[in-house]
C-alpha cells in the first residue's frame, strides 16, 4: 500500500506538470506579433523590386491669419475651458497670447487654492512651469556664447573642474548637444527631488552622483534628458561665475521684467503665498499636493505668473528683445530659434532648447512643462508673431488640446495634405518594417528601466501598402492610440489623419532599427527590439519562472512538514533534503522579490521614488544576488539528482525545471537592472 504522502507529492508533481503544459503551450500564441529577427530575408529569395516614389499633394496654406479679436479670442477660449476643465479634473488654468510685441490677451480659469476659493489671476497668480525652464537655461547658455565666453561646440569636460564625464565615445560632447538633447544620455529619475528644503543638493555635488550613463554616440539621437540641460545651467554657474538662480534673475527675469517669476524653492515669501497649489483628483475630490524640490533646478524649478511668461515670449518673438531691453543679439536669437537636429528632413527637430512642431503648414517652436501637480506649454509662432502660454496646477494638462484647437481654429487648412497614391510595391518590404519599438527616453542601466514596457509601440502591416501604429492598452490608460501610416517614400510615412510625418532609421546593413515621431508632431524615437526584449516574451519567462518557484516553495514546504509531523521519519536521504532546501529558498525568495517589489513601489507611490530608493526597496534589492548565489548550486545538485536512484523520473524533471527556471532569471533581473544596486 502506497504512502498517503508519498501519493500528494505525486499529485503536486503531475498538477505542476499540468500547469506548465498549458503556460508552455501558450508561447506561440504571446509570441503572435513579435519579430523574431532583423525582417533580413533568405539569401535565395529574389531582390525586392525597389519601391517608386509618388507625387505629394502640396500642402495647402492656412485659410485665416491667427486671431485678430480679443474678444473673439476670449469667446473661443471660454468655451474651451468651460468643457475641458471639469472633464480633465482641472481645478485653476491661466493662458497668455501675445502678438506683435504686446500682450494680446491674458486670463485666468478656476482656482489657484481651491480650499482657500483664492482665484487665478493672470498678473499675480504663479505656476510651475516645470520643463519650461529649460528654455531660460537655453538663454542663458546662449548669452554666455554671445559674448564669446564659451564655445558651443567644445568638450564639456574642458569646462568642467571639480568632475568630468565619462565619455565612451570618440565624439565629445558639447553644450550645443545639451541643448538639442542629443549628449547620449538618457532620463535619470531617482533622487532628482528632495522633501525639503535642507535637503536638497547643490549642482556641483548633485551631477556627479547622478549623471546617467552616455548609451549613444553624441549628436547621434535625441534622447529627452533633464540631467542633460541641469549640465548645462551648471556649466552656466561655472563660466560665469555666478550662481545659477542668480545669473537667471540678474541677466533675464529682471532685463524682461518678469518681477513675478523665481527658480528660488520655495519662491521667496513675497511670492510664495500667490504660488498656485498643486492638485491630484483623487476619490472625487481635489487633493493638494507637496512642493517638489528639485535637485535639477535648471531643468524644471521656474515659477511663474503668465504675464511675466508673456514677456519672455515676445522677447523671442521679437529676436531677444523686450521694449527696451535686449537679453539677446538678433542675430544669437535667430541661431538659437534655427533647426540644429532632426532625424529626418521632413521631421520636425529640435532648435537650442526650443521642440519644432509642424502642423497645419505652420511652423511653431515650444516646449511642454509637467510635474506633479502642475503641467504647462509655451508655443511660438515666429512667422505669424504670435505666442501661446498656457499653465494648470494639476498634472492632467489641456495644453495639447488647447495647442491643437487653436491651431485649428485660427490657422485652419481646408483640407489635409495627403499623398495621391501609396509606394508601388511596398508590402513586398513591409516586414522590414514591422515589430516592437521602445522609446529611447527610459531610464536605462537602473531599476527604472522597469518604467520602458509603457513607452512600447507596435508596428503592424495592413496588407494593403500601408502600416499602423499602435501603442498598448493598460487598464489604467485611456485606451490604445494608432496611427495609419501611408509610405511616401523608402523611410518616409505620412499620417492618415493628418499631414505630420512618421520616419524610420535603419543601420549599416540596412536593417531598420529606429522610429521616429510616431505619434506626436514633436522629435522623439524609438528602438526597434529584439523578440526577446518584448514583453510578450519578458512576461512569458516571467510567468514561467514564477511557477516554477512557487512549485519549488511548496514542494520543500511539503517535504519539511511531512518530515516533522509523520511518526516514521520519511525516507530522504542528506542530498534530496538539500536539494529541496537550496529549489525551496530560491523559489520562495524569488517570489518574496518579484511580488514584493512592484508591491512596495505602488504602495509608497512612483512620486515618491524621485526622493530616492526608500529603504524597503533596497532590502529588496539584496535578495537577488543571495539567490543567484544559491541558484548557482542547482546545476550540480540536477546533476546528482539524476544520478541518485531514489528520484523518480517525475522529481528530476521538476528539479530540472526548476534550475532552468532560476538560471533564467537571472538574465531577466540583468535586463531590467535589478540584479545589485543600480540606482
């Protein structure tokens, strides 16, 4: 007669060999989608006839010449912000629209306290402007440039004194790279804040610690970068002399008379108390936020009322000056405003500081400003004369909306330009195209890099000539974007819906490997991934690995139990337990980490995060380098098991299994920078 306990570990055994057949069995169709390679065809395969080029339709111009009303103006936006605000949870908005060198029209919406019932005011009311303030540090970089005190295109490192950055490329990096975004880099999250005050860090000390790795040649690839622009305000402080916030006041807040605005943090008190505060709308009401110390000040820690914002723009309308003060030379303003990198010709790129943006045959440049609890964009026309301000304490912004509906209100087409016909023969190469892409922005060589699976895109053909775009759908998200795109050209796409372009890159041996603008009419990009850096795959051998210690775990549980509480003491021999003991703590560890990690980060809040790695996490962090210390093991002790005749051919398979499953993992925790301290 068989053992009680002997017959459930049998039954754990084939119930664990169920559950995998059926996850296993369930690969190809995750995989349904993925490239599995370079889309390089057979060496036998014909040549591809080389697609042929349409003719475009040229676009048409602009059918009204910008507003003219003020009133009208106010009508226009009235009606805007009475239906957007309460659908976007907004609880105050201010917006400023110059033209011609003066104020055209300035107003406040909503609530800049809403406990309070304190109002926005136009010439009163502060917000934080967030990334905005890159353009002041792009200013300031270019004053210095101006009177001949710094060379635009010299090392960095020549300037800097106290550290240098490591550059693995021959390319050096310069400061016209910071200022276009192109110096290599990537974001950098965690610590770029402090809770108070005190805490925060100067620059000098704060950019060693915290620069992110150089990953691309310099001047090779827009990567949006905060660290890269605080870079460049240090540099600033060091050329000059002076300290940052203070060379910003002396040289541009006060020549602009932007008496109102302030880096300092907190605003000095004469300010402070007219400082908007920032919301989140939680559980049906507004909820008031913390100020954000930012350790990154040159990048994003600008406050400031929509009136003084006002003056800078049409002090960049007018080439550098504002009545009677110049911050820049005309002709210094003209190079700052110049395109100075793009990724393709037709694509909108990037200027010094300033993002291009083409739409409705019109040429703006700008930049977009968020931070918990505030969201913000700054819109120049320079051939129209006109500037578009609008700010909201809250991180949901409208600015997009607003940006697109004034365009298509004052500066409509009657009709969008689209190509007479797609590229002949296309499809032929349209697997070249397709796959997943991954935005270049993410955090790479940190734990952060966690952050990249939101910023995935797919690629798909439509077997008619043409592709689309899709991004993921989440449960938190507002649904899937896509985007049909029309080939006009062997890289160019022009959007169904609109006369933007879509462009892709491709390497020296013609594989394609980048994607450009996808989605948005502003410089970004994306890299094409491999099958194996796709989530269907990463989640796949997640969930295989998962199992896999979750059956390791109850298996030594079992055996331990049964061992203890049975009369006659089970028959295992010295290596079996060990066996069990080392498959036991692995899984069981492995679960500890992979469920508690994303656990503990939702539960403290991803805001939180930009404090710094809470202690909690990092004690997290110091399970996976035990494990794959004991995971090591398992190899020799599958080997041993294999040859002990005590194991049935059920146990080896599950223990071979299992050290598989943890010899897996630990690429899986190298990809996603989570094996050490990487932060």
């Amino acid at each position: 007669m068989k053992k009680p306990v002997s017959t459930s570990i049998k039954l754990i055994y084939w119930g664990i060999a169920t559950i995998l057949f059926f996850w296993l069995s369930g690969f190809p169709y995750l995989a349904q989608g993925v490239p599995t390679g370079t889309g390089q065809l057979p060496l036998l395969s014909p040549p591809l006839p080389q697609p042929t080029q349409p003719d475009l339709v040229d676009p048409p111009r602009p059918t009204r010449q910008g507003p003219t009303d003020p009133q009208e103006v106010e009508t226009f936006l009235d009606k805007f912000f009475a239906k957007e605000m309460p659908t976007e949870h907004i609880p105050g908005a201010v917006v400023a629209l110059v033209k011609d060198g003066e104020i055209f029209f300035t107003k406040g919406y909503g609530y800049a306290n809403v406990e309070k019932k304190i109002p926005v005011v136009p010439d009163k009311t502060l917000f934080g402007v967030a990334s905005i303030s890159k353009l002041f540090t792009g200013t300031a970089v270019m004053q210095l440039y101006e009177r001949g005190w710094l060379d635009l295109n010299r090392d960095v490192n020549q300037y800097l004194k106290r550290f240098q950055i490591e550059n693995p490329y021959p390319q050096p990096i310069t400061l016209a790279n910071l200022m276009t975004q192109t110096d290599g880099s990537s974001q950098r999250l965690f610590g770029i804040a402090a809770q108070t005050a005190s805490q925060m860090v100067p620059l000098e000390e704060f950019i060693p610690d915290h620069m992110p790795p150089i990953v691309w040649q310099p001047g090779e690839l827009y990567s949006y970068s905060n660290m890269g622009i605080t870079l460049a305000g240090y540099l600033v402080e060091v050329i000059s002399g002076v300290p940052f916030v203070r060379y910003i006041d002396e040289n541009i807040l006060r020549s602009l008379d932007m008496q109102r605005s302030t880096f300092l943090q907190p605003p000095p008190p004469s300010l402070a108390s007219d400082l908007a505060v920032g919301y989140e709308y939680q559980d049906g009401r507004f909820q008031s936020l913390p100020f954000l110390y930012l350790n990154i000040a040159p990048a994003a820690s600008l406050s400031a009322t929509a009136t003084d914002m006002a003056h800078f723009m049409i002090a960049h309308l007018q080439n550098g000056r504002y009545e009677n003060s110049r911050i820049l030379e005309e002709e210094t303003a003209q190079l700052m405003h110049r395109q100075h990198f793009t990724h393709h010709p037709k694509l909108p790129g990037i200027t010094y500081s300033f993002h291009e943006r083409f739409e409705n045959n019109i040429r703006a440049i700008g930049h977009l400003g968020s931070l918990r609890g505030y969201s913000s964009s700054l819109t120049l026309i320079p051939e129209q004369n006109i500037g578009l301000f609008v700010a909201c304490n809250s991180f949901n912004g409208i600015h997009e909306k607003l940006s697109n509906q004034f365009l298509d209100h004052y500066y409509p087409v009657q009709k969008k330009s689209v190509p007479a016909k797609p590229l002949t023969n296309f499809e032929e190469q349209a697997a070249r195209f397709t796959g997943v892409y991954c935005d270049v922005e993410y955090p790479r060589g940190t734990l952060a890099s966690l952050g990249a699976v939101f910023g995935h895109l797919h690629v798909k053909s439509n077997g008619d000539g043409t592709l689309t775009i899709q991004t993921p759908e989440f449960f938190f998200s507002r649904g899937s974007v896509k985007r049909k795109l029309i080939p006009v050209e062997p890289l160019l796409f022009q959007r169904a819906d609109n006369d933007a372009y879509t462009a892709f890159g491709e390497d020296s041996k013609g594989n394609i490997n980048y994607l450009y603008n996808p989605i948005r009419s502003r410089i970004s990009a994306f890299r094409k991934l491999p099958w194996y850096e796709t989530i269907p795959f990463q989640l796949s051998l997640a969930g295989f690995c998962t199992v896999l210690f979750l059956s390791a775990g109850i298996t030594w549980l079992v055996k331990s139990l049964s061992r203890r509480f049975r009369k006659q003491r089970f028959q295992d021999d010295r290596l079996t337990r060990l066996a069990w003991l080392v498959a036991g703590l692995v899984g069981i560890l492995n679960l500890v980490f992979l469920i508690g990690l994303p656990l503990v980060a939702w539960r403290i809040g991803v805001w939180k995060l930009l404090y710094g790695v809470p202690a909690i996490i990092i004690v997290l962090l110091y399970i996976p380098p035990l494990t794959m210390g004991m995971t090591l093991g398992l190899p020799t002790i599958t080997v041993l098991a294999w040859k002990n005749k005590n194991w049935s051919a059920i146990a080896r398979s599950h223990y071979s299994l299992i050290a598989i499953a943890a010899l897996a993992f630990i690429p899986f925790l190298v990809y996603w920078n989570l094996l050490g301290f990487q932060f």
